[in-house]
C-alpha cells in the first residue's frame, strides 16, 4: 500500500528500515519513523483517506487501467 500511495502523489517517499521499522517522507519533507506495527495501522489510514476522497470525486486515481469518474 505504501508503494500506491507514493504512485498516486499521497507521500513524497517510504523506505524499510534496520529492525523492521519504516521511515514515510510527506510531502512537506517530515520523516515520520513507525515500527512495523504503526507503519501498517497509519498506512490503512492513510489509505482509506484517499479512497474517501476518490469516492468523493475529489481527487482521480492515477493507478494505469482506472478509468476517471464523469
């Protein structure tokens, strides 16, 4: 999902980390370090924002094969 989320322009950047931690870039540049467990309850948050805000039209996937929403 983190990898999705870097393709639809939602984070800057992801990377793994020693120890099984994860270190997420925003857009804004803020490196937010999570373990495993908080990587992976931040990244369902993060994204069922965005499928929100898909489902409210108010931002169109990018993921190749998606058609738009009229």
């Amino acid at each position: 999902m983190l990898d999705v989320l870097v393709y639809e322009n939602i984070l800057l950047a992801w990377q793994r980390m020693p120890l099984g931690d994860y270190l997420i870039v925003s857009h804004e540049g803020e490196e937010i370090r999570l373990t495993a467990q908080q990587a992976d309850l931040w990244t369902r948050g993060a994204f069922a924002v965005y499928l929100a805000l898909v489902d409210q039209r108010r931002i169109s996937p990018r993921i190749p094969g998606d058609s738009p929403h009229n």
